[in-house]
C-alpha cells in the first residue's frame, strides 16, 4: 500500500487538483468525502494525498486553515501586494484602501506596490501610507526599478497580487521571476487553454523561496464584493486607527462625524491622511446598508 504524504496545492483546474510534493507536482482528484463534506479544496491549501499510478494521486484530507479569499479562491496568503500606478490610471484611493482593510481583516500583511516611478512621483501615496504604518515599495516593472526590494519583501512568503485593471501587474509578476511567464506559458499549453479563458488562482514557486499567486480574471471589485467587513470590525482594519481606540468623547463613537472623534482630530492635526479616513467613512456607510445575510 502507498503511503499518504504532504503536498501542496498549486491549481485547481476541472476537478484536478495540481498538488506539489518534495519530488514532483502529482494531479490528483478528490476523494468523494469532500463532497459530501462540502469541503472544496483551494490553491494554497496544505493537503495529505496518496499517490497513485505515475503523476497522480488521490487528495484525503485539507490541513486547516490559516485563512482564505473567496474571488480569487486561495488559500493560507501571507502578503497581498495592492498595487497601484504613480499615473496612468490615476490612483483610487478608496480601492486601496478596501483592499487593505480586506487583508488586515483576513490576517493577510498587506503591501502597498507603487508602480509607474518612472513616469510621475510615488512621494504623495508613499506618505499617505506610510503615516498609516504600511509598508509601501516603490517601482518600475517597465524600467526594472525597485524590484529586488519586493523580491526580497515577497521571499518565503504566499503573495497574492491586485489592483485596478492597467497599473501593470501582468509585468511586475514577469519582473519578479523572468521564467514565471515562460512557465505560465507552459502550464497553459499542458491543459490546452489559453491562460485568459480561465478564472483560476494559481501558485508559481519563486526562485527566491515562497510563492506568487497569479489570479488572471479577477478583479479587485471581484475580491470588494466577496470580502464584505461588518461595521463594526472596520476600524480595526484601519491600523493607524488602533492606537487611537478608547480616546473617542463617545464610547459609541464610529468616527464618521461625531464631535470629540479622536480620529476625526488626528486628521485635523496630520497625523492621518484624510482621504484614509474618508475611505473608511465611506466603507462604514456601504456596510450600514448591509443585510446580516450579505456577509455571515
Ligand atoms: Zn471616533
């Protein structure tokens, strides 16, 4: 009898699942106990498999997890890289600010990935979000700029890229690892489809150590409307909130508008950017209208 052993899901793919191990990657099917379980196995997911004939394997069991995203569908992420562009398009700042307060809900660090250096100057978001007590890497995935700070940043660790359509992810994953797009190439032609007819999170091991996640078809509004933060978790997600908590006139306070906001006080002096607490008071008033069904 075969022993069972410990992998690592890279691809779910038509009811295959890609599952890394010490020698080889084995695709393997599911057993039918996930089913009835209602268990559906994630890239990303650490699993117990058996292997089989040559290159397969059958999935047991799914080792719990640390957490997970929903749209794209991975899971155990240790960084999500929000990336946005100096210029071209422009910077939405409430997107960003969504996006990180969706990964400090989830325990996921979030890093703020100013691409486009070369074409304007990253020194107003670096200040916003550096006050904020974020890690913020500047670059250039067009120039080549920048990119072995992320590289050592991202080393050993699960990463998951997104931002808005056009500020230049596709090229910053080639700029991480120059064999990442030859082998996403590869992979493709191996299941016969083109890697954009396809919505799959798929984990690619790094030179460095760790792994990027590539999420082609999914967008940042994808992850927004999946990941829904109740009202009142959402100033936990906004760190630079957190040293404040308890200072409020009113214990009740949600730092939207009242009189006496500690927060509202720490924007008046500059000690938070504005438009993070305006993104927050805009979060706070699109979960207000939520039903309880909408995020439990
Ligand atoms: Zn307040």
């Amino acid at each position: 009898m075969t022993e069972q052993r410990n992998g690592l899901v890279l691809k779910c793919i038509g009811g295959f699942y890609y599952v890394e191990a010490a020698d080889a990657v084995y695709e393997c099917r599911a057993r039918g106990i996930f089913r009835k379980r209602e268990i559906t196995p994630l890239a990303g997911d650490h699993v117990r498999f058996t292997p089989q004939e040559v290159g397969t394997g059958s999935l047991d069991a799914v080792e719990s997890r640390r957490n997970f995203l929903v749209r794209p569908p991975v899971a155990n992420v240790d960084c999500l890289l929000v990336v946005a562009a100096v210029t071209d398009p422009a910077p939405h700042l409430l997107v960003l600010d969504k996006m990180i307060a969706i990964a400090e809900y989830k325990g996921i660090e979030p890093v703020v990935v100013v691409n486009k250096c070369d074409l304007g100057s990253a020194q107003a978001l670096e200040e916003i979000y550096r006050k904020a007590g974020l890690q913020v890497i500047a670059l250039s995935a067009g120039k080549g700029q920048g990119i072995d700070e992320l590289r050592t940043h991202i080393a050993g660790k699960v990463s998951v890229l997104t931002g808005n359509s056009g500020v230049g992810k596709s090229s910053l994953l080639n700029r991480i690892d120059p064999a990442l797009q030859l082998e996403t190439g590869e992979i493709s032609r191996k299941l016969g489809r083109g890697r954009h007819t396809t919505r799959v999170a798929c984990l690619y091991p790094l030179a460095g150590g760790g792994y990027i996640v590539d999420t082609p078809g999914f967008s940042s509004l994808d992850m927004e409307k999946a990941e829904r933060i109740p009202k009142e978790e959402l100033a936990g997600c906004f760190r630079e909130f957190g040293a404040l908590a308890g200072r409020c006139k009113y214990a009740s306070c949600t730092h939207v508008k009242e009189d006496g906001c500690a927060v509202l006080a720490a924007v008046e002096r500059g000690a938070i950017a504005p438009s993070r607490q305006e993104s927050y008071a805009a979060m706070y008033n699109e979960a207000k209208e939520w039903k309880e069904w909408e995020y439990k």
